[in-house]
C-alpha cells in the first residue's frame, strides 16, 4: 500500500536503495515462473498508456495469476513463452482469447492439441461496436423528430434490456418504433446474448447458425459483416460449450494494473515492471491519501 518514496522517507534509506531491495525481492519470488501446472490459459493485450503502449499477458485461469508478460502484442509477442512453456512440459488443454488473428495464429501453431475459446464477452462488445455504428448511421441520415428519437439513446440500446431502469423503457421503445433497421439489430444483440444459454452443443451451435441466417437476411451491413466474422470463429465460440472460460479475469486484473501505475514511479525499469506484474496477485494495491 505504500510508495517506493512513502517506504524511503520512513526507512531513511535512498529511494534508489529501497527501489533494488523491492527489486530484489521480487526477482527471487518471481523472476522465474513455474509453467508446468498450467493447464488452462488465458491471452490478452493491454494498453499502457502512449509510452509504454502494449503489453501482452498470459494468465493462469486456474488461480487467476499472471505468469508471462511480453511488450507487445500478437503472436510474436509470445515467442520466448512458447518454449518456456515446451520445457516446462505443461499439459495445456484449453486457451481463451479474443478474435485477434494473431494470437488464434500462434496457439495453433504451438499448441495444436489445446482447445481455442474465444471470449464471450468480447463477441458481445463486438455486436454492441455494430449496432452502435448502425445507430450513428441513422443518426446522420434522420432529420426532424427522427433524429431526436435515435440521437442520445447509445447507452440504452447497447445494455442489456434486463438492465435498462424501467422508466426509460419507453424512451427506447419509442426510437425503435420509428427506425426498422434498428429495431432489427436490436433485437439481433439481444438474442445473440442467449447462445451461452443454450442447454446443449447441438442447440448452440444450431442457434449460432440460425442467428448467423437471420444476420445475413436483415440486410444491415454491420449485422452481416459480424455474421461472417462469428461463421469464420465459430469452432471457438462453440469450444465454451465444454471449457467454459473467458477472459473476465483480466478486468479484475486491468484495474490492479491501473492503482499500481498510479501508484509508482518507479516502473520505468522494463524489468521492474514485469515483475511487479508478475506478484500482482499476491499483492495487495490499494491508493491511500
């Protein structure tokens, strides 16, 4: 909980000096992690900020540890864990990820035995991108009432209708009656959301057709174009149906990576870094003040 500057003001030490303690301390814990455990992974990318842009990380979605950081990210990014993980002999039998070509690419190639499950809720933010640049879409072309009724309803259209606080129900009501083709992708967003509902394979992967069809014949663009995009990825939407994982951990993850940054100064040392990431989660953050 406290700073590098908050521990040398009270030590008396230099902030240099209590800086390679912690470094220390955290090479010898953590410098080397052990691989050979893992047996269900999960790979994302997270932002840094202009600076340090990329990084990508691989979890153990078993204890939801962090155990490889890499700069960058794609697959080549992961090139030095490919071979950590080889000589660690780990038995990996599932990996989930978002869309992203790149790492799809480079988990086949190294691990060709192990299941891909692409995250669910990045399919969903995905159909929420759609349906938001079909709302702008209506936007620019709607004058008169019809622009007011579609303009300023982005946050009500894109959650959940279970969600939305019922005396706003009628406001969003009322912008779809007006407008078909956003009514049509609507209701596509909100159904796609009951395929991890399904209660067997052959009814998810049924429903990812049907829905796939129904996307196809609407005739909005955006609705199509995701239509492809889930038929190219569908083996790995479907996979969840027997691993049942995501990457929901990350957003726990993102939002310790968040107070430590805030927190410290001292993570322009790249290595520092890496390792203040890897003890993330037998670390507790917290912002005082």
């Amino acid at each position: 909980m406290m700073t590098v500057t908050d521990l040398a003001e009270v030590t008396g030490l230099g902030w240099d000096t209590v800086k390679s303690i912690i470094k220390a301390r955290l090479e010898q814990g953590y410098g080397h992690p052990r691989l050979g455990h893992l047996r269900r992974l999960s790979i994302d990318e997270i932002y840094f900020g202009r600076r340090k842009k990329f990084y990508t990380l691989v979890i153990d979605l078993d204890t939801g540890q962090i155990v490889w950081v890499a700069k960058g990210k794609g697959g080549e990014a992961l090139r030095p864990f490919w071979r950590a993980l080889r000589l660690s002999r780990a038995k990996i039998e599932a990996v989930a990820m978002d869309m992203s070509a790149g790492y799809w690419a480079a988990v086949l190639e190294h691990l060709p035995e192990a299941a891909i499950v692409f995250d669910r809720f990045h399919i969903i933010k995905l159909v929420n991108e759609k349906l938001n640049n079909l709302r702008q879409e209506m936007v620019r072309e709607a004058t008169g009432p019809m622009k007011q009724a579609v303009k300023g309803i982005r946050y009500l259209l894109l959650m959940r209708r279970e969600n939305v606080a019922e005396e706003k129900l009628p406001r969003l009501d009322e912008a779809l009656k007006h407008n078909e083709p956003l009514f049509t992708g609507y209701l596509l967003k909100e159904a796609l959301g009951l395929l991890w509902e399904q209660p067997t394979y052959g009814q998810m992967r049924s429903f990812l057709h049907e829905w796939c069809a129904w996307a196809d014949g609407s005739g909005i663009r955006q609705m199509r174009q995701l239509a492809k995009t889930l038929l190219i990825h569908k083996s790995g939407i479907l996979s969840w149906w027997k691993h049942r994982i995501n990457n929901g951990r990350m957003e726990g993850i993102n939002n310790k990576i968040k107070t430590l940054l805030r927190q410290t100064y001292g993570l322009r040392d790249e290595r520092y870094l890496v390792l203040r990431l890897l003890s993330l989660h037998n670390s507790r953050q917290e912002l005082l003040g």
